[in-house]
C-alpha cells in the first residue's frame, strides 16, 4: 500500500472494518449496508462461497446483493481449485490494496475465523508435511478414527495434547504431521505477535440472542430445502470427498442419498449441526476482546482511528 491512499475526516488511516457473527445472524445485510454508507467495496470471508458449484447451502449473497455492492472472493474459484487460508490472506491483501486506491475504506464479512485471523493477524510460518507421511497418517485415521488421533498425539505431542484443539481431526493431522515430518512440536512455529498490516482494522461482531438465532437458523435450513438443496448437493456428489462438502448442510443430505436416513432425519440434523456450528463460530469470535457486537439492524459504531 503506497502513502497515495485517499483518506476521510472520520477515518484519517486506511481501515478494514471485519464485520464477524455466526451462520444466519444477517452478516450479509449488514456488511452491505456499511459498504453502502462508506461508498466502498465487500470482502467475502467465507470458506465455500468462493466455490462457483456451491450456491444454496452455503447462503451465498443473493443477485441483487451482489449487485449493490460489489464482492471479491465469491465465485471466484472451481470446487476443482485448492483454496485455503494461506491462499485467502495473500488474495485478500491484494484486494485490500487495490481497493484502497479508490476509497480509505474496505469492508470484510464471513464466518470462517481461521480465514480471517490470516487476514488480520497473519498465518504461522509452518513447514509443510512429508506427503508419505500425511498419507500414513490420514489412512490411519480413516481406519481407526479420532481415538487413535489423540493417542499419537498424547505420545509424540503432549504439548498439543493439552493445549490444542483434540476434537478436531483436521488439527490433531495437522500436528501430528508436522511433529512426525521436523522431529518439533507444531506449537513451536507459532509466532506469539501478529503480523503487522499498514492499515487500521475494526472489527465488528453481529449478534443476537440465543433463541432468535435458532429461530432464524430453522427458517433458513427450511428455505434451503424449499429452494432446492436436495437437488444441488445431487448435482455435488462427483465432488463429495472435497472438503468444502464435508461440512453442515451437504454432509447430511448426502447421508439421506446414502439411504442412512430419511429425508426429514437429514432436515433436522442439519439445523442441530447448524446450532452447533454458530456456537462454536462465537466461541471463536469472542476471543477477539476488542470487537464491539451489535445487533443486526443497529447503528455501526465507527470510531475515528488514532
């Protein structure tokens, strides 16, 4: 970013305001109201709505949102591409660049934390694994599951063991991976400071309370179905093992295509799975202390950077 970047009364520094909330709590409306107010442009922040074959389930921005404000980082990829969070932070820094060559103000939205945690703070500098043995390592777990995970884990990392996620498998391969790969334990390639970026960044939490966010998380899962759901995740399943499909909203109807459930089974299982998923998406955001929560229709709390 060159010191050409334009600037306003209120915002004297180029700022990123993060707009962050759980699945259906109307980040979407929000973010675009904002970039309507500051006259600038959407980053989307959201692991699966970059994906051009997904659409329904992952409540991707409608046509005319699209339209009011103009968004990066939706339907920008195949499902074929690989998209991770390396991949978003170095794109979204572009983005962030060029958009600050026409307004001091840029706006991101999503839900997918890890993601904007690149963005923000920068990802660690971690070595990547030996393919034969994330291979060993992903066979295993197929075979034996998140129990034999956790035991290696405990074994080769007692560190991660009790300080990491040991829930999560993608996490438990991850440090396993590279415990087995360096001879070091994952934690010792973290950094403890973020990276530094040359503009300010608000962030933005979206909330409401708990029995209103259920409510609007059943009538979206039911809007869903009605506007055809079933019927893209058939489409999908040349796609299946992907990763982005091995999230809520896909995994289960595939289990009602499998035969494993009925279709009203599946409906009700993606909202439970869906409750869940906004839990531990506010879990996340929460961390973050120095974001200030609204509510869906308040007004922005924008305050002047130092």
């Amino acid at each position: 970013m060159t010191n050409a970047s334009p600037t306003s009364p209120h915002h004297p520094h180029p700022t990123v305001f993060v707009i962050v909330g759980p699945t259906a709590v109307g980040k979407t409306a929000a973010a675009i109201r904002l970039a309507l107010q500051l006259g600038t442009k959407i980053i989307s922040a959201d692991s699966r709505q970059c994906f051009r074959e997904l659409n329904i389930g992952v409540a991707k921005p409608s046509p005319q949102e699209l339209s009011a404000v103009p968004h990066y980082f939706i339907d920008s990829h195949s499902i074929q591409e690989e998209v991770n969070a390396a991949i978003f932070e170095r794109l979204a820094l572009q983005w962030t660049e060029e958009i600050f060559k026409t307004s001091p103000s840029v706006v991101m939205v999503g839900g997918t934390g890890l993601y904007i945690k690149a963005f923000t703070e920068g990802l660690d500098d971690i070595p990547p694994a030996d393919e034969s043995i994330r291979f060993h390592i992903q066979q295993q777990y197929e075979v034996q599951g998140i129990g034999w995970l956790q035991d290696e884990i405990k074994k080769y990392d007692p560190g991660f063991y009790e300080k990491g996620e040991i829930l999560n498998p993608q996490r438990l391969m991850r440090a396993l991976e590279v415990r087995l790969t360096t001879g070091q334990s994952i934690l010792s390639f973290r950094s403890p400071e973020p990276k530094p970026r040359p503009f300010q960044i608000q962030t933005i939490g979206i909330g409401l309370p708990k029995e209103q966010l259920h409510e609007r998380i059943h009538n979206r899962v039911d809007q869903m179905i009605k506007d055809g759901l079933l019927e893209e995740v058939r489409s999908l399943l040349p796609y299946r093992e992907h990763n982005a499909l091995q999230t809520v909203g896909y995994r289960e109807l595939f289990e009602y295509l499998d035969g494993k459930c009925t279709l009203d089974t599946a409906i009700t299982n993606i909202k439970t799975n869906t409750r869940q998923y906004a839990k531990r998406q506010l879990t996340w955001f929460r961390r973050n202390l120095s974001t200030r929560w609204i509510g869906p229709n308040d007004e922005f709390p924008l305050s002047p950077t130092p």
